[in-house]
C-alpha cells in the first residue's frame, strides 16, 4: 500500500471481526489487512481482533461492537461456502444484509471481506486458491479501510465547521 495516513487518521481504532469456519483460510484476510495497514501507519495496537463461531454471527458482533461508540470502522471477514445444501444463499444474504444495516443504523462503517463463492471443495488446489485470495482481500480490505477513514474525518471536520 503507498498511501501514508494523515495525522489524524493515526488515532483511529479499528475493530476486526473474523469467522471461525475455514479460520486457516480467514487468517490469511486478517494478516494482510494488518499489514498494510502497518504499513499505511496504523499501529497494530489500534486493531482489536473479535472471533466469532462463523459468518452468521459477524453482524451482531458488529452492532455490539459499534454501538461500544470505541471504533471508528469495523471489518468482518469470514468464509461462506457452497456444502451442497441450500442453505448457503440465505447465510450470505442474512450476513451480507445484516453489516450494511449495523452500518446504516449506527454510522460507524463496517467493511467485508466476508467472501461466499459458489464451488469450494476442501482441496489442496481449492485451499491455496482461497488462501491466496484471502491475502489479495486483505490488502483491497486495508485500502477501503484508508479511504473510508479519511472520508470520515473529512465528514466530521465539515460537521465541526458547519
């Protein structure tokens, strides 16, 4: 990542909230958001990292979390996949659609990197490919996650001023 932080952004406190289903593939999400966001100027102290048993649990944790009124941003991630039961549609939406209203109903945004694809097969050449693509979504995960705070900031200074 080559964006640096501004001084203000350096003090914002982000919560990471990360499934335990496939939590060897959700990992990977979580190493590489930290990082970059090391690396952007974020200490890794300012990042609290919340487990939960799967997916399905990532939006109460968040409206738990943001209605704590301590964290600026919340990402969740997690791995939903298709076990060849129907069920796999209504857990990514109920997911999907629970972080954007803990986002919409509190202010505090929340980002995903929750991801739901279709075919998983627990595979040496499946594995990889997931591990591989959790990183990538890490570091997107980080650059949304700037972005993101230095809006806010940028929102809250026009609210100061107005």
């Amino acid at each position: 990542m080559n964006q640096t932080l501004s001084l203000s952004l350096k003090t914002q406190k982000i919560a990471f909230i990360q499934a335990g289903w496939h939590a060897d593939i959700v990992a990977e999400g979580r190493k590489a958001f930290i990082a970059d966001m090391e690396e952007a100027g974020l200490p890794s102290n300012q990042i609290d990292i919340y487990d939960v048993p799967g997916s399905l649990e990532i939006p109460l944790q968040a409206k738990k979390l943001a209605e704590t009124g301590r964290y600026d941003i919340i990402v969740a991630c997690g791995f939903i996949i298709n076990g060849g039961i129907y069920h796999h549609e209504y857990v990514n939406h109920a997911v999907l659609d629970g972080m954007m209203r803990v986002q919409l109903d509190t202010g505090v945004p929340i980002l995903s990197v929750v991801l739901t694809p279709l075919n998983f097969h627990d595979k040496e050449e499946h594995h990889k490919f997931f591990f591989d693509h959790f990183t990538v979504k890490g570091k997107e995960a980080a650059e949304a996650c700037v972005k993101t705070l230095e809006n806010m900031s940028a929102f809250a200074v026009v609210n100061k001023a107005a």
